[in-house]
C-alpha cells in the first residue's frame, strides 16, 4: 500500500511536467516555424578564394610618381582621410616606404642601389598567422573565409592591442573624428568615427561584386591578385617565374603580399 | 498613534509631490511621428519586408545585415517574394529613404534612441 501510494505521487508528479512542458515547447516549435521568410547569400559575381594574395612587381614602379596613382585610388574609395597634418594621427591603408623599412631583416651594408632606391608599396600583409586576430578583445578583426584580415568597425573598442601586435604598423588609430580631413567623400562606402582602428581590407567589398582591388586596377599590370592556393592563378603563376621576398617572415605570420625586386 | 495627523498629511504631501510630474504632463503627451517617405519610397510601395515588420524589427534585421556582410561576406538579401536586394545600410537602405531627417530622425527622436549608424555610414548617398 504504501509503496503503491509512492509510484502514484511518482507517475503524477512526472505527468503534470510533461503537460506543463507541451505548451512551452509549442511556442518554440511554432516560434522558428514563423521565422523570417527571407534568406541571405553571397552575390553572384563574388569571388572567393583560400587565402587572397598579392605580388608586386616593384621593378615596374620605379618612382614615387608611379605609386600616387594606386595610393591615391585606394585612399578615395575607402575615404581614407588624407588631410591629417598631424603625422601622429595619420590614417595609411597602403603606402610608400624605403627599403630600409620596408625590410628591415633584409637590409645587408651593401646592396643593389637601383633595389635600395626603389620606393616600396606596403600594406596589409593579411597574414595568414596574423598577430593582430590573437590580439583583440572583441574578435572586432578576424580572419574571414578567403583569408583576408577584416575589420569589423563595429565591434572595434580602440584599445590599440592590434597596433601593439603588427610587426608591419599596418593598422591606423583615429585619434580624432576622421570626416573633415577627407578629400572627397565616397558615399557608397562608410567612413570611420573617433576611437576605431583602421586598415587596408584587400577591398573585401569590391570582391564581392566580383571587381579586382583598387590598387590593382589602378597599377597598370604591375600588381597582380588572385588565390594563393590555386596552382593556375596569377599570383602563383608569378611566384613561380620570379624570386620574391615578403616582409619580417622570420617572424612567422606568413605575410600574403609578395614583392618581386 | 498621536500624531496620527501629521504622519497622514506628510504621507499626502509626499505622494502629490512624488507624482507631480505624471499630473503635471496629464494629456501632453507628445504627438505620434509622422513620418514622410520620398517620391522614391512611395512609388516602391514595399520595403525589402512587409511594412509592419520593418517597423517592428529594422534595428534586428540591420544586425543580422551587418552581421553578414562583414563576417559572413554574404552581401544578398532574398526576401519573401523572391526579390533580390544589396544588404547595404548607405547603399539600399538610404538609396529610398534619401529624408533621414524626415524618416529616421523623426521616430528616433521620439522613440529617444541615438542609434550610431551615421558617425560612419554616410547619411544622403544622393547628395538631395
């Protein structure tokens, strides 16, 4: 009698869950059952690759005046503002450098002066081991899908970790509000606030309608782009025929920009 | 209880004063927004969704666009009807909605929201 009394309580006790746990479980059911009826997807002209890479042909730029058109087509589409005196607080996606700073691991007493003279193209290096991802709080920059080291404005606190992590000073702090020093104002594409870091993007959004980087098309043939993993790609096609170097790669990020000297 | 009185009239007081300003406001309350739509707008006559759910949800269905399009790289929006749309805040968004003083500013100053969007994302691509 008494254990029988027991399975009693028992069996209610578990049958008043359970009908107590159907209507909460209807609401649930029916919740993602009337979800949004739209769905999302990647453009059909966007291009996609493992790890994008650049080579630049530095023995097709050989002055100052060659770079001002790539530097200059990259700083308007993004509204990279160019009108900062301040050379602390300046705004670089992509720039000239010497040598000397360019490859500080590889600047022997004695070199080939015509190299050593060159001006060299940097930017992001979008490494594939990039220093900056492991750095920042907020996964406000990370590694997308094709390999390209992306910013999420967003998400970015300002706490400069990244800056503090590239080898390569690739990554810009906006110590003031960026709007006035912009030139020209490119509407399709959003400026920065006061407080986010900034860098090159390897143009992520001209990709995904399907166009080359800015600085690509703007270089007359002498930077070139495409999948480091794809044997027939034109970045591969180049590593191929010519001896190129990379900046600080003993430091092992695996920098993705290549230059041919 | 001998300075029932006292202890009344204070407790009167203090709750007048505490609620004065619910009197004080009685029947001011501030008009609904109106909210205009441009020439464009109008003759689109839907949004990327329904009108109610835009209403309702835009600041969710912005994040998921954000969202996706920086860290997903998926910049298409098929909506319901099967129409196809760019996921861009300066580009689709404001391309029909060119009065952000007219149509977002209105509610958003009802509503006392300070959204940030537009310390980057530029507010008039049209330039009107």
């Amino acid at each position: 009698m008494k254990n029988s009394r027991r399975r009693f309580l028992q069996i209610a006790g578990v049958s008043a869950l359970g009908l107590g746990a159907k209507p909460v479980l209807d609401a649930f059911a029916s919740e993602s059952a009337h979800g949004p009826g739209y769905h999302l997807a990647k453009g059909e002209d966007a291009m996609d690759a493992r790890q994008w890479a650049m080579v630049i042909d530095t023995r097709k730029l050989q002055t100052a005046e060659d770079l001002e058109p790539i530097i200059e087509a990259c700083n308007k589409i993004h509204n990279v503002p160019t009108g900062i005196k301040n050379k602390n607080h300046e705004i670089k996606w992509i720039w000239e450098a010497h040598y000397h700073n360019a490859f500080t691991d590889k600047a022997g007493q004695f070199t080939s002066e015509e190299v050593e003279h060159r001006p060299f193209l940097l930017l992001c290096n979008h490494c594939e081991n990039p220093p900056c991802v492991r750095a920042c709080p907020t996964k406000a920059t990370f590694k997308n899908d094709n390999g390209i080291v992306m910013m999420d404005f967003h998400r970015c606190i300002g706490c400069r970790f990244c800056m503090a992590a590239c080898p390569f000073g690739a990554r810009s702090f906006n110590f003031r509000d960026p709007r006035p020093f912009i030139e020209e104002e490119n509407k399709a594409f959003p400026t920065r606030m006061k407080g986010v870091v900034e860098k090159c993007n390897f143009c992520a959004e001209r990709l995904a309608v399907g166009k080359m980087p800015a600085c690509v098309e703007a270089s007359n043939g002498a930077i070139a782009f495409g999948d480091l993993y794809d044997e027939h790609s034109e970045v591969r096609e180049l590593l191929k025929e010519n001896y190129t170097i990379r900046r600080k790669q003993t430091l092992g990020t695996e920098p993705s920009v290549y230059y041919i000297v | 209880m001998k300075d029932k009185n006292k202890i009344f009239a204070g407790l009167a007081i203090f709750i007048v004063v505490v609620t004065l300003p619910f009197w004080f406001n009685l029947g001011k309350a501030a008009p609904a927004p109106e909210l205009e739509l441009t020439a464009k707008a109008k003759a689109a006559k839907t949004c990327v969704m329904p009108t109610e759910f835009m209403t309702a949800n835009h600041m969710q269905l912005l994040d998921v666009w954000r969202h996706n399009v920086v860290r997903g790289g998926e910049r298409m929006f098929v909506n319901d009807d099967g129409k196809l749309y760019d996921m861009s805040l300066s580009n689709t968004c404001l391309d029909c909605h060119s009065n952000k003083e007219k149509f977002c500013d209105r509610c958003h100053d009802y509503a006392s929201v300070r959204p940030y969007c537009w310390d980057c994302h530029i507010d008039n691509p049209k330039g009107e």
